[in-house]
C-alpha cells in the first residue's frame, strides 16, 4: 500500500469564489460537494487544525430518530450519505450501525418515544417501541431487570443509529476537497470580513486578505463571533458539552444507549473504549475545560444502568463548544441582510450526525443560489416570524 | 492507588502466595505483584494492544502499560503498584491462549499489512464487507474484560477538604514547599501519591542524605500540615479545585493555592525491540531493588546520559549484579564507575532476543560502526519527562526549553506554583531551595492584604543547571531516538506505534500534533502519552523539520492517572436520591400506589380511579400536592418582577387574591404555570409544577441577578410547606369544623387567598380548584403536614370524604380542559395557541419575557391549536397516537381519558389550526386504522364555572 498524501498545503490565494470559515465536517462536507458541483476555486479556512472543534469532540452518534417531520427527513438523508461516504471518499470511515436505544424511565418518557417512533414510522424511519425483555435481548449487560431507582420501562430502539469513526470522516471529506481542487487551510484565521453595500467583499486573515462574494461561516460554538463580523447576531449562546472515554476493554456493548431521565449516554467503540456524555452545561461559556462535576455525574448514572463497570476507569475527559439555538435546530441559508454571507450553524449537540446533509444541501444552495426545499424550515428568519422548528423533545440530551 | 504498600517496612518479611494464570507465586508482605513475578522470574506478564508482543515491566510507578493484568476481577490493574495480597488471583490480559505463548503473535509478522491507519484503507469495499469485518475486529479488540461478578456495591466514599496550600507531591521540592508555607502560618494539605514520604529518593539511597528522614518527620508532625499518602491527584480544575483519589475514596480539595511539586518520571529510549522484556527504566530497576528487595540475576547493560545511570549501576552491582556495560550517550562526562568497562559517545541501537532480552547492539550516535553486548537486562537512565499535566490543566503556560529538554512554566495560573524537578532543577540541594521559594510565596500570596495571586517569574532566580551535558551542538536533536533500523522502534507501547508509524503518518499529510495523534492513536492509550509524548514530539518536530517549541504538545486533560467509575460515583445505592413529602408514611399506610415523579414519590391511586373520581365529583376528596414547587417573593419591586416575568398583569392583583399564570420564555414558549397569590402589599406566595420546581427558581434567580437594584428578596419555600388540595362539593362544610374563619362564598370567594388557621395550624389557603370544583389548595408548615390531613380526613368522615392519586386527578382536570405543562405543551406551545390567549396582555407598558414573540405570532396567526376532543368510538388510544391529515403528520394527542362527564373518550391534541373549531372533525391513527374525534371547545365538565365558584 503506498500511502498517499491527504490534503496538500497550499499558498493563500487573493481570490476565491467561495470562502468556508471552520474546517469542521460541515466546511468540509460543504467544501467537498462544491467541487463535486463544479465549484472549485474555493478555500476552506481553519484556525487550527481539521477537525480541532466539534467535529473532533462529539461522540459520533449517527441517527435519524428525530420527532419532527422537517428534522426526521433532513437527518435520514444524512444516514443515508453516511452509509454511502465510506465508497463516495474511498476511506473507510468505519460507519458500525449498531442500534440506537433511547430508555424511558417513566410513563411520560414512554409517550414521548411512542410518539416519535409512530412518527418516524410514518416517514418510513426504522424506529419501533420494544420493552424490556426485548431491550435485555439486545443489551444483555443493561440492568433493566435489577434494582433501580428509575427502571427501564421502555426504549426506542433505532437499527440503523449507531456510530462512526468521526476523524475519518474529517480526513477523509478533506481529502475528497483537496482532489476535487479545492484548498484547505489550515492554521488561518478569520479576523475581519468587510462587506460594502451589503454584500461581502473579502475576507481578512491572518494570512493576508482574500477577495470573495461568498463566505459560509461553519464555525459552531464561534458562529455567533463570525456573525458579529459581518454585523449580524444571531440567536445563539454557546454552552460546554462535556464527555469521557475508558481504557479499553473487550467488546461487550454494541448499541448506543440513551437515557434522558439519567441525563447520560455511552456507546463502546471497535477499540473498546467505552464513550460517555451528558447533556449540555447550563450556563452559556467557551471554556473547553471539563469539570469534575460532569464525571461524578456521568460515572453516577452509568452505573445505574450497568453496575458492573464500577472498577472500570476513565481515562481521559474533554469539552466542546456547541452553538444552541432556542429551538434546538440549526440556522442554514443566507441573510437578507448581508448578500453573500451563508451560515450553516446552530448545530449544538446534533452537528456531527448532520454534516453530510447540511454540506450536500448547502453546496446546492451556494452553487445555485437557490434554496433547496429541505434547507427552508431551518432559515434564519424563522426567529422573526416566529416558525420554529420542534425539535427539543428529541434533541436536547439524546445526542 | 497503592495503598496497601506498607511503608518500607523493617519487620520480618512474610511470606504468601497468590496464583498469576493459574500458577502460584510467593510473595513478600510489601512487595507489588510485580516485584513478586519478578523474583519468580515471570517477566511476560502482558501482550501488546496490537502486535500481541510480549511485554514486561518498564516503568514500576504505574505509568507505562506493560504490567496491565486482571486482578481478582478488576480489569487493567497496573500490578507494579498494586501489593500483593494472600490468595490474590491475577490473570494476564489480551492474550490467547497464554500470556507465555499467544497465537495472535501473528500480527507481529504481519505488520506490513497492517501499517498506520490501515482500518481507514481497507476493509470498506464492498459495503457489506465492514460489517463482517468489524465483528471480527470486536472480537480482538480491547484489553480487559468486563467484570460481571462485581456490581456497584464497592465501598466507596467521598470527602470534601479546604486548605490554605495545596502541595501535590512528596518529594523534597514537596517537603520544603509545605514546611515552608506552614512556617509561615498557613494551613498545608501535602499529597503524595506514594505509601511514604520522600518522592523518588526513597529508591534512590545514595541522593537521599541523612536529613531526609527529619525532614520528613518534620513534616509529618507539624501540626498545620495534613499529610495525604497514597493519594492521586487526578484534575486540578477551575478555581484550584483539586480531585484527588485515595483508594476507594474521593477528595474533593479547594486550595486557596496550589503548588505542584509534582516531579519527573524517566522516559524511556526508541530503538529497535525496545519493548522486549528486561529493557527496564533506570527508576523502575531501582524500586525493585530497594522496595520490592528484588534480584536482577545476570549481566546488565545501562544506557544513559546522566548521573542516576551510574548511582543505578552502582547500586545493581551492589546487590550482585555484574555489570557488562555502561553506554553513555555523552562523548565526556563527569561520572564513571570504576572497573566498568564504558562506551561513551555511544548510544543503544537495537535488543536482540525474542522473549527475553539476550544482547543489545550499540553504536556511536552516528550510527556506526554496530558492536553487540551480550546481557540480560537493559537499564535506561537517558533523562526525564516532567509530570507538568496538572500545571497545564489548571492553565499555566509553558514552553520546551532546550537548555533542559523538557517544557518549564513561563507564566503560572493564578494562585498556582511549581517547585522542584517539574520545573528542571533536578539536583537536590535546588530542588530543596525552589520548594522553600515556592512554598513562601504561596503564603505570601495569601496573607498579603491584596491577595496577590500570581507567581511572578522574576522570583525564580535560582539558576537552571544543564543536567547531563549531552545537549552540545554536536549532539542530535533527540538522542533517544535511536538512528536507522529495520525492525520496529516501539513509540507507544499503549497501541503500538513505531517510529516509522508516526513518520508515515506525517508523511500522508498528518503533520499537525493533534492530527497526528488522532490517526496513529500515539499516546491515545491508557498512559495517555506519559512513556511516549516527549519522543513522539520529537520525531514530529525532526521529521517536519520543526523545532520541539514549534510543535507544540497534545492537550493534557484529566484524569491525570485513569480513574475508577466507581469511586468517582461514590457511597451512591440509589444513586438518585428520592423525596418523599410530609404524609408519605400516610400513604403508604392507606394502600396508596406510589409513582415517581421526578425524585418524589406521589401516590397515583388508593382505591380505583372511578372511586376517587366519583368522591370528589359528588362529595369531598384530598389530594397530596406538596411536591409543588413553593416560592416567596418579598420587597417593593415584586409586582414590577412579576409583570416583567409573566405575560399577565399583577399590579391590579389585589392584597387576598390569588391569580393563575404562565411562564413563557423569550420566545414566548410555555416554560411553566401556577398561581400567584398576594398576601400582603409586598408579599407574594407562588407555585410552580412539581416537575419545573428547580428550572423556575433558577429561572427567577437568573433574571433578578441583572436586576440588583430591584428590591425583590426570594425565598425558596418549596420543602418548608406541605400542601393538599381539598376539592368537592362538600369541602367547604369538611373545612368549616378546623377552622374559626367565615369560610363563606362572600367572606372567601373564589381566587381568594388567605392566611388562617386550619386544625390549630397557620396555613395559607387559596380557593382554586384545579380539577372543577370548589376547592381549597391548603399551605401548611411541613411538619404539621400529616396532622392536618389526617384532620381533614377526620373532619370529611361523616360526608365519606376520599384520598385521591394523581390518576383521578388527571382526568378530573382533563374534564375541565386543563393543560399540564410538559405533558400537554412541547418546545413548540405559546398561550396563544395553547388556548389560553387571554393570559396574554401585550397591552403592558413595560417589557416582558416573551412580548416580542406572542406579538409577532399573534399577528401571525396561529398555526397550531391544543384542543379538546372527544372520539366517536368507546376506545382508548395510545397517548402517543398522531393526529393525521390527508394522511399526513397533522398532530398528537397529548392527554387521553375516559370521562364520565362526556360519556366517553376525551383528549387533547395539537392540531393544525384550520381544523380547530368547535365540531370540526380530526383522524385520529389509533392501531393502524384512522378513528374519528370532534373538536370540543368548553370544557367537558360544568363548562360555566358554577361549581368551581360555588
């Protein structure tokens, strides 16, 4: 096997027709279906390094259980790139659909993923409702039968959800724009975007400045900071998501496991480590330092629904930044205010699971200018005329 | 960690066996397990992570990950510091079927297929190959096994502690820091990772100078130093909030400041089969030697480039060992050891031997010309790795310095020091001295009046010296790496990556630390980086053509040493804790069926729903509602916060009247409902839903913390009062015979609230009626909780008055057509087209939570609407079923019930406003069929009030 190089590095050109700030999956994604279009005099520009925000934090859940027809559809369409990239990028990015169970604890929790399961049924998601001999089945290391304080009452149970390997999708998109001849730049920072007469004119970096009159700004927890740029705030705070790993061990735990009630989550990986998380802090900050809270939290809760890792470790915690929206779905599309400035934001803890959808239906909309149908609920301005999108019940702690 | 290691002792050993893979071994009282393998001459005790190479012990300080084994059922047990105990039962990991033969060694051979990130190349095409491949990957994966025998019933516990000084290390830097600090009048905490006091210089004798041993009882006895052994500190977090673990207990440590005297630990050399057994750090030969009282039978080869190399010489050779040969990388050095035969100038190239170390090529640093030792065990001693991860946790920013090859703190965190070896001076004499420095100034800090927080750097005027000398301009750039090679050059040993993986990978386009971490998985195992980072640094900086600065270093997150689930949960058997309100013993006496309700327990029923219902429908029933959320709102302000808070108006609530309101937040969405009661001109009594008690109060606390100059004090009253609900045709009479108050419809009108005595107790009444009828929601202290109901339950006999649960609730209320928010209501649900447009008054002057929003969807219109419905079939869906039109998503119902007012079912449901209307008809997909509703607009029950104003 001769290995090959990924992406090259590149001079900074004074010109592109589009210029994409955060080199996360969905700058990336965005960067790669572009050049598929035929745009390809495009940069995708990164502060650090491909894959240093979310796109390397989150704990690459993939699914599409969503509860609103709008969020169901648009994160169907992203199982099903998901389940393609693997052949489209030709690296293996080690996609394992494992199952996805979301617990309910009491009779509110049940009702809730009843709903959403009859729901996604309706669209033609695989998603049913099992019960606890059937969730023992499928887990037999979960404790639905022992002593709890919230036993397991029900779960959603979501076969194609599962997890992937999140750098490999990274690499591989920043491969796939680096062959379509596209330029990733690493190690460049946005640090003005000037606009004349409403429209953007060039963006400013730390590496000099390049003309454009289209800009994407990717950049999740520091969207809000690049919006400012352009003199658009958007409704967005930014809070802490804090997860885990532990030292390996062998394989016993194929599904991910949800639990709302418990506020906690894990998933093993083909290395063995077993991957957990909580929800978001509460209070809005950038700070990427874990707290010990989270652990104590984390560790209490796991181990109600397996008691049996108590002696397992944990090897290393970390933050990410996610940019939350108020209701819980992200803003793409463009501003009226501002001609040429596009945003693919607002992606919080659901981001990573969304790349290819939201990177295949944004270069649609960059390319052609034109909104495509599936992108509409999840414009800005839903916030001025007050069309939310529901997507809270599903979305907040269940990753 | 390794707390059961007793301290050095000087008593008669004991002897003892424990089985390692089915093989008894003897062990001495204080020796570790890996001390007693090694005199039993067991030196594979693991398998590597990916080539299934054998590994032996390198590092004995619970570092490195050779020595991880399953013991007595916990898997990933680093044996060097864990003692060994009677019986002990230790197994081998990640091998089969033998830790001595294992036949996954294959891989070994095979690792040209198998190069850097081969899973990302391969495996992929067809599709349907990954999941075949990916269960056989599973199948090999991982390292110990999970533990089904042991469930969470560990003896844990957790302990919170305040000090002036954190001290985290017991070494000198560590001793003289915190005599230093306690001298001066503060208070230490002093924690040390070891069984006993003195760091490194307890195995290494000849450093240790006689005063050690008065320094440390020095210590030891001082009565404001609190000395914390065979503890870790795992994180240092915000604000110097210190997580330390001691066995089976966590410590949570809030120092004022920190000082990190935290030391070094030995890295080890690259070069080929590094990783063979007997390849050994100089430190981990010496704690074998002095505190495990081991033997190295045969000839040993040291290599290093400083002075610990020749004390270890020295000292192995005083215990029998012969020493073939020193190899010193530097060309002069100040050391020598007499009658040893020494190669200076010369470095380690290659191991030779397939289990074992049998000989060790070595060369000049050039590489040439190759000359082979024969021996048995190879010593490092080739410089250190600074344990600085705490420093860069909490924030200090450090830089690599050549002069000393390893990173120092150019600007230290606030209220954080460093002292000793972590900061380069490894001599003792400096290390004593920047200990006592450093310890001053941590209480300087603290005592001067403007509590100066920072470490200035200035104060560091102790000279750094140049350990070793090997860093001439002649030298390479990092002389333990090895030059040239065939065979692997083992970088990490937690997953196996060579020098040529790593270069491979920069090769490829991963040339940035991080990325290179991610896709070689260097330092992503269970050492994190603490045998491997310095090296895998330098082999990125050379091979980018970078210097060590430049490349920077990975993250360093906690914990500090893995942690154990288990300890960090704590003393938790329900690990949810669980509330019970005052008349809980009640309940349960009365047969009540309880049911969680957040962490309270709530009785659901006592009899049957139909007999609940028909006692408070006809004559009088009591239901528990303490779990209510409870707040108390004082000051001059309150009604100004109250109107910015809710929708609805409040300066025109009048003293004795009680109102009921919605919470909505900025976007006009349905957070909350209660009631609003005014029991005095600045005095306000509210409820909130059992579910939202914690969200509201810190909802009010969050917005009040903007408003300092508003005179509004809460108080959280939630657990103070216990509260039931009275409800019934005849609960006025019941009321009447506890209470001297005119209880009569004119004296107590409805939505009155008033403070009066009911059965000898103060209580505050409010005449609201949640489920439809006259009722009365009674507040009382909690302690006289289960007083009172039990004397309304006496006082409602002679009308057969009825406990109720929240079942005969929940329909009683769905009659009336009553949200409950978070059951009826979603992340989507503004009053407006929750049916409840009159609670909103855009008409107020001032601002409130949410104006902007209701306003805007009102001119909107509605989209959506929460109706009631009633089925035209006697069947009861599911509360999930949707709401379908043209057979698409049109809505859900929320709440279902079989209602005797309507004489049938009856519901809430979201649907689309167009078919909102009174009579209007809505499918409803009940069992995969569609099932006709008709929109209700009144209530199904007393639609004109009457009874409930009665």
């Amino acid at each position: 096997m001769v290995s090959q190089r990924m992406w090259r590095e590149h001079e900074l050109k004074d010109q592109y027709d589009v210029v994409i700030i955060g080199g996360g999956v969905h700058g990336l994604a965005t960067a790669y279906y572009l050049t598929k279009l035929g745009v390809k005099n495009i940069a995708v520009l990164e502060a650090k390094y491909i894959g240093f925000g979310g796109s390397g934090r989150n704990t690459a859940i993939v699914r599409s259980n969503y509860r609103t027809p709008e969020g169901i559809a648009f994160y169907d369409l992203s199982v099903k790139l998901y389940e393609q990239l693997a052949a489209d990028l030709d690296f293996n990015v080690m996609f394992s659909q494992h199952g996805h169970l979301t617990l309910a604890h009491n009779e509110r929790g049940v009702t809730g993923l009843t709903e959403r399961a009859n729901t996604n049924q309706l669209m033609g998601v695989n998603s049913r409702i099992i019960f606890p001999q059937e969730i023992q089945q499928i887990v037999p290391d979960l404790n639905v039968f022992g002593h709890s304080r919230f036993p397991i009452q029900a779960a959603l149970y979501h076969p194609p959800g599962g997890i992937i390997r999140h750098d490999a999708v990274v690499w591989a998109y920043a491969r796939g724009v680096d062959r379509g001849g596209g330029h990733v730049h690493q190690k460049t920072e946005v640090t003005a975007i000037e606009v004349q007469n409403g429209q953007v004119e060039a963006v400013d970096t730390n590496r000099g400045r390049i003309k454009t009159k289209m800009v994407l700004n990717a950049t999740a927890g520091y969207a809000g900071l690049i919006s400012r740029m352009v003199g658009l705030e958007i409704p967005i705070e930014t809070h802490p998501l804090q997860a885990a790993v532990t030292e390996p061990l062998k394989p016993f735990l194929n599904s991910v496991i949800v639990s709302s009630t418990l506020h906690v989550y894990v998933s093993q990986t083909d290395r063995g480590e077993l991957v957990l998380g909580a929800e978001v802090d509460d209070h809005a900050s950038y700070s990427l330092r874990g707290t010990l809270a989270f652990l104590e939290g984390a560790a209490i809760h796991l181990l109600e629904l397996f008691p049996h890792l108590a002696n397992v470790k944990i090897l290393r915690q970390w933050a990410g930044l996610c940019d939350m929206t108020p209701d819980y779905s992200p803003i793409m599309g463009g501003t009226p205010d501002v001609k040429g400035f596009y945003m693919t934001v607002g992606w919080g803890t659901y981001g990573f699971k969304a790349g290819p959808a939201s990177g295949y239906l944004m270069a649609e909309l960059l390319a052609s200018g034109k909104t495509p149908k599936r992108l509409e609920p999840f414009a800005l301005t839903r916030f001025y005329d007050d069309c939310l999108v529901g997507e809270k019940a599903a979305a907040s702690v269940s990753h | 960690m390794n707390e059961q290691l007793s301290d050095d002792s000087q008593a008669t050993p004991v002897t003892y066996e424990f089985e390692f893979d089915g093989q008894r071994v003897r062990a001495e009282s204080g020796q570790t397990v890996a001390g007693a393998l090694h005199s039993a001459g067991e030196h594979i005790v693991s398998r590597s992570f990916k080539y299934h190479r054998p590994r032996g012990l390198l590092c004995m300080s619970g570092r490195c990950p050779n020595c991880i084994c399953t013991v007595d059922g916990t898997p990933n047990v680093r044996i060097c510091t864990q003692a060994a105990k009677p019986g002990m039962v230790v197994k081998s990991q990640n091998a089969w079927p033998s830790v001595k033969f294992d036949l996954l060694r294959i891989f070994d051979k095979l690792h040209r297929l198998m190069p850097v990130g081969f899973y990302y190349k391969r495996m992929y095409k067809p599709r349907w190959m990954w999941p075949v491949w990916e269960k056989v990957i599973r199948r090999i994966a991982g390292l110990g096994k999970l533990d089904r025998s042991h469930g969470a019933d560990g003896v844990y516990d957790k302990q919170n502690l305040f000090t002036d000084v954190a001290v985290i290390g017991g070494g000198l830097a560590g001793l003289h820091a915190a005599l230093a600090a306690a001298d001066a009048g503060v208070s230490v905490t002093l924690i040390d990772d070891q069984p006993a006091l003195g760091g490194h210089l307890r195995h290494d004798p000849e450093l240790a100078e006689s005063r050690l041993n008065e320094l440390i009882s020095r210590v030891a006895s001082h009565p404001a130093i609190n000395v914390i052994s065979s503890a870790t500190v795992f994180g240092c977090y915000d604000e110097n909030y210190l997580g330390i673990q001691q066995g089976q207990r966590m410590i949570r440590l809030r120092a004022a400041q920190v000082i990190a005297a935290t030391g070094c630990w030995e890295r080890p050399l690259v070069f080929e089969n590094n990783d063979l057994p007997g390849v050994m750090l100089a430190s981990a030969a010496q704690r074998l030697l002095h505190l495990d009282k081991c033997r190295f039978p045969g000839e040993v080869v040291i290599v290093t480039d400083n002075a610990q190399g020749y004390r270890a010489a020295k000292q192995l050779r005083a215990a029998g060992t012969r020493i073939a040969a020193i190899v010193d990388v530097r060309d002069n050095p100040p050391e020598s050891l007499e009658g040893v035969r020494r190669f200076l100038g010369h470095t380690v190239i290659s191991a030779s031997g397939s289990r074992h170390v049998g000989g060790v090529v070595i060369a000049p640093l050039a590489g040439h010309p190759k000359q082979t030792l024969s021996c048995r065990w190879l010593v490092q001693a080739v410089g250190f790795t600074p344990a600085n991860s705490l420093l860069y946790q909490n924030g200090c920013k450090l830089r690599y310095d050549e002069s000393v090859d390893q990173a120092i703190v150019i600007q230290h965190a606030p209220a954080m020091h460093s002292a000793g070896a972590v900061n380069g001076l490894h001599d003792p004499g400096n290390a004593a001295a920047d200990g006592q420095r450093a310890g001053k100034a941590a209480a300087e800090a603290l005592c001067s009046p403007c509590h100066r927080v920072s470490d200035p750097p200035a104060e560091n005027n102790l000279e750094i010296p140049r350990h070793g000398g090997h860093k001439e301009e002649e030298s390479p750039p990092c002389h333990y790496v090895a030059p040239s090679g065939a065979k692997k050059k083992f970088v990490c040993l937690c997953e196996d990556v060579t020098e040529k993986d790593i270069c491979d990978a920069i090769d490829e386009g991963y040339s940035n630390i991080e990325t290179l971490k991610r896709y070689s998985t260097v330092s992503m195992g269970p050492c994190q980086g603490k045998m491997c980072q310095a090296a895998a640094i330098a082999i990125c900086a050379r091979h980018n053509g970078q210097s060590i600065a430049e490349t920077g270093v990975t993250t360093a997150r906690p914990p500090e040493q893995p942690l154990p689930l288990g300890v960090l949960a704590g003393r938790a058997v329900h690990f949810s804790l669980v509330r019970r309100t005052p008349m809980h013993a009640w309940h349960e006496q009365h047969g009540a069926k309880m049911g969680d309700a957040g962490n309270w327990k709530r009785p659901q029923v006592y009899t049957s729903v139909t007999q609940e219902y028909e006692a408070v429908r006809q004559r009088a029933g009591l239901i528990d509602v303490s779990t209510l959320g409870k707040i108390e709102l004082r000051g001059r302000d309150v009604v100004k916060f109250l109107e910015f808070i809710y929708p609805n108006r409040f300066a025109n609530l009048k003293v004795g009247r009680v109102r009921y309101g919605v919470i909505c937040d900025d976007a006009g969405i349905i957070l909350d409902d209660g009631t609003i009661a005014r029991l005095g001109e600045d005095r306000f009594f509210l409820t909130t839903t059992t579910g939202n008690a914690d969200a509201i109060d810190s909802w009010f606390r969050w917005w009040l913390a903007a408003r300092p100059q508003w005179d509004v004090r809460l108080t959280n009253v939630s657990g103070s009062y216990a509260a039931m609900n009275l409800a019934g045709p005849r609960s006025r009479e019941v009321l009447k015979k506890l209470t001297d108050a005119d209880l009569s419809r004119d004296a107590m009108p409805y939505l009155a609230a008033s403070e009066i005595q009911i059965a000898g107790v103060p209580a505050i009444v409010l005449r609201i009626g949640f489920v439809g009828e006259l009722g009365y929601e009674i507040h009382v202290p909690a302690q006289f909780g289960q007083h009172v109901w039990e004397a309304i339950l006496e006082a409602g006999r002679e009308f057969n008055i009825a406990p109720f649960g929240l079942e005969a609730q929940r329909l009683l209320r769905l009659e009336k057509k009553h949200f409950l928010p978070g059951v009826d209501t979603d992340a989507l649900s503004n009053p407006l087209e929750a049916d409840l447009p009159w609670i909103v008054k855009l008409d107020k002057e001032d601002d409130f939570i949410g104006k902007r929003s209701l306003a805007r969807s009102l001119q909107r219109g509605s989209r959506n609407k929460l109706v009631a419905f009633q089925l035209n079939e006697p069947i009861v869906p599911d509360l999930a079923s949707l709401v379908l039109t043209n057979g698409k998503l049109g809505g859900r119902i929320t709440s279902i019930g079989q209602s005797p007012a309507a004489g049938g079912t009856i519901g809430l449901a979201w649907i689309p406003a167009s078919l909102s209307r009174n009579g209007d008809t809505i499918q409803i997909q009940i069992n995969g069929r569609l099932v006709d509703a008709v929109v209700h607009d009144e209530p199904f029950y007393d639609p004109s009030g009457e009874k409930l104003k009665s």
